[in-house]
C-alpha cells in the first residue's frame, strides 16, 4: 500500500504509478478539487468521466460543514459522498490562512473565524490529523504554515521552520491515530520556504530527515508570485526531491502551469481554476482560452474543442453552450467545468503517452507554442 514505481522519464519529466487504498493512480495526473466534499456543481459520475482518478477535499470546509464527526458517522467521506476512488484531504492551513478572518497564529497553531457563521475555532496540527483522519482520504497533508508569494526571508524562514515543527507533531498525532487499524491513509510533508532557494532546501532537508515519507508535496507556490520564480523553485527542488516518491504541486494547475510542473518533475496537481473558470464560461483547449458568452459563438455550431472527447464538446454546439450560459441556464456552467477538467486531465494523460514513448520534449515545446500562438497570456 503507498506504494509509488516510476515507468519512465524523459529529461527530468516522470511518468509513475501510485497504489493507494482506493485504487491506483497514474502519473501525472490532476486531481480535482471537491473542496466542500463534491467538485463544485458536478455529480461524482461526471467527475470520473472525465478521468479523473483522484479527488481532493477540503479539511477546512469540511469541518465546518458537516463537521468531520458527522461525515465520519455516516462512513467517511469516500462513502459519504460515494467517490470510491483514491482522494487526498489538504491540512486546513491554506483556508486558514486566507480565507477565513480574525486569525491569531501561534506556535501551538491557529484561532480562526468561521467565514460561513463567525463562529470561533482553533486548528493545530494535532486537530488537524484528527480531522483527516474522521473524514478519511488515503491521502493526508501536515499542516502548514503557509504565506503569501512574495514573503521577506525573514517570515518565510520563520513559517518554514514552524512548519517543521508542526511537521513532527503532525507525524506523531497521526501515528496515534493510525496504530492498530490496517494501512488506510498515509501523511504527507510540505516543502514551504517561499520564493527563497535556500529555506527550500532547508525545508526539504528538514523533511527527509524526519521521513521515511510515501510522498512529498511542495506549497506555497502559485499564491502571487510570478511563474518564472515558480518555475525556479521547481528546478531548485527537483534535483533533491527522492526520485522514489510521488511529488505533488499544490494548488497549481492552469494547463501551462501543469506542462511546466510535469517538465519539471512533478507528478500530481490539483487546482479549482478549471470549474471554477467552468462556471465562468472560459474554457481551456489547445489554442487557449475560448470565451463561451462571447458574441462570435452565437451561430457557431462547431464544437467547443474539436480535440475533445467529453460530452460538451461531442454533443453539443458552441452556439447551444453560449445559449445556455446567456440564459442563465445551470448545464452551461456544468457542461464547461466538465470540459475545463477533462482538458487538464487529458493534458496529463498525453503527457504521461508522451513521457513513456521518449518524445515528450518536442511534444511539450509544440504544446507550448500552439496554445500562445493566439495572443493568449503567459
Ligand atoms: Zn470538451
């Protein structure tokens, strides 16, 4: 169980495969967000339709609503939900750090305000592995202490090395839990240290030291700062990050972002951008974003992506989906965050096609290319 073989490489880019208790995961892979236990407006079916292997949910709203204690009476969140396949629970720290209000930080952890109810909570890393373990993902994060993008050495060396601290008694707390039940979720460590080389490899450091790990996650990118500074800490990390085990991105995954990731050497991603730009009505395809309100559509009858396989883009028109979403109507938002994740996901399928038959390179270059070619951002 937890365990992670590498199939191949092409330059520093993986292809891999995960064993957790819920199924077996190929890598790379994005992994929907279902931040208040379902991806947001779409039913599980349609989540697995789009090939997704492995969903995350979200410590922090989870607790809040229903509270792990009921999703744990009713079975845990796998039967809960009825997501029978592999998920991941994050540690609460992201959201406790910004989204909810009046927070107090310190070294035992975190006093926040509910931003549903104002009520009053306090995470700690203990509590935090409480509440994973209730809800029961196979996979669970430590709690974090995570700032934004752009942090002075002196904070971002402060929250790494506490962050270290909450490491070991995540670890302990989740040990305690774990002993004496068969192996049915594993604890992995986050890489903080901002935009900083060395409190990267410090943070790394001081992980591997207090490992063995079955995974290794990399936070606090994609929180402001610019994608070339992300793609430096990728390169600084990447060559002494253990080849040995699955590395996840956090919160990362726009498409270049992900091509960048998997060039890079990571092996999962999960981000909210592709339902919730779904419900936008922006959807992603290989020569960029397309605006689905956009006037042009309108008589349009081709397809959304004529390279897609899902239902939005097989069934219906461009003209039907722009119809949908000027009336307001609920599929319009469905159809496109459908469409937005199986992108991402098929993204990393090809990636993983394209790793294993040695031309993943020139591949990603064209990718590259096309999908800017049309004036789209960097
Ligand atoms: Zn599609």
């Amino acid at each position: 169980m937890f365990e992670f073989s590498l199939d191949g490489t092409a330059g520093g880019a993986r292809a891999g495969t995960l064993t957790l208790p819920h199924g077996v995961v190929q890598t790379p892979c994005f992994m929907p967000v279902g931040t208040r236990g379902a991806v947001r407006g779409l039913h599980p079916d349609e989540v697995r339709g789009a090939g997704a292997q492995i969903i995350l949910g979200n410590t922090y709203h989870l607790h809040l609503r229903p509270g792990e204690a009921t999703v744990a009476a009713l079975g845990g969140l796998h039967k809960f939900s009825t997501w029978d396949r592999p998920m991941l629970t994050d540690s609460g720290g992201f959201q406790v750090f910004s989204l909810s209000g009046m927070r107090k930080l310190d070294e035992n952890g975190v006093d926040f305000v509910s931003h549903i109810d104002g009520s009053r909570h306090r995470l700690t890393p203990e509590s935090s592995m409480e509440i994973q373990w209730a809800l029961g993902a196979d996979i669970a994060m430590a709690f974090d202490h995570r700032l934004p993008g752009q942090s002075s050495h002196d904070d971002a060396r402060d929250a790494m090395e506490r962050t270290l601290r909450w490491l070991e008694r995540s670890r302990r707390r989740h040990e305690e839990l774990a002993a004496g039940s068969p192996p049915r979720q594993t604890l992995w460590p986050i890489v903080q240290g901002g935009t900083h080389d060395d409190l990267r490899l410090a943070s790394l450091e001081g992980i591997l030291e207090r490992g063995p790990w079955t995974g290794v996650a990399i936070g606090g990118l994609s929180v402001g700062e610019t994608k070339p500074a992300m793609h430096h800490v990728l390169d600084v990390l990447s060559p002494q990050l253990p080849t040995d085990r699955p590395r996840y991105l956090m919160g990362v995954g726009f498409p270049d972002d992900l091509l960048e990731g998997i060039a890079r050497g990571v092996d999962m991603f999960d981000c909210v951008a592709a339902t919730r730009n779904g419900r936008h009505g922006s959807a992603w395809t290989a020569d960029g974003k397309v605006q689905v309100r956009g006037a042009p559509l309108r008589l349009d009858e081709g397809p959304l992506d004529p390279e897609c396989d899902c239902e939005g883009c097989t069934r219906f028109s461009r003209a039907y989906l722009r119809h949908l979403f000027v009336a307001e109507e609920q599929l319009g938002p469905r159809l496109v965050s459908i469409h937005n994740l199986r992108f991402l996901i098929r993204l990393a399928e090809t990636a993983r096609l394209r790793i294993l038959d040695g031309t993943f390179d020139t591949w990603a270059a064209a990718w590259r290319q096309r999908y800017f070619a049309k004036g789209n951002a960097k």
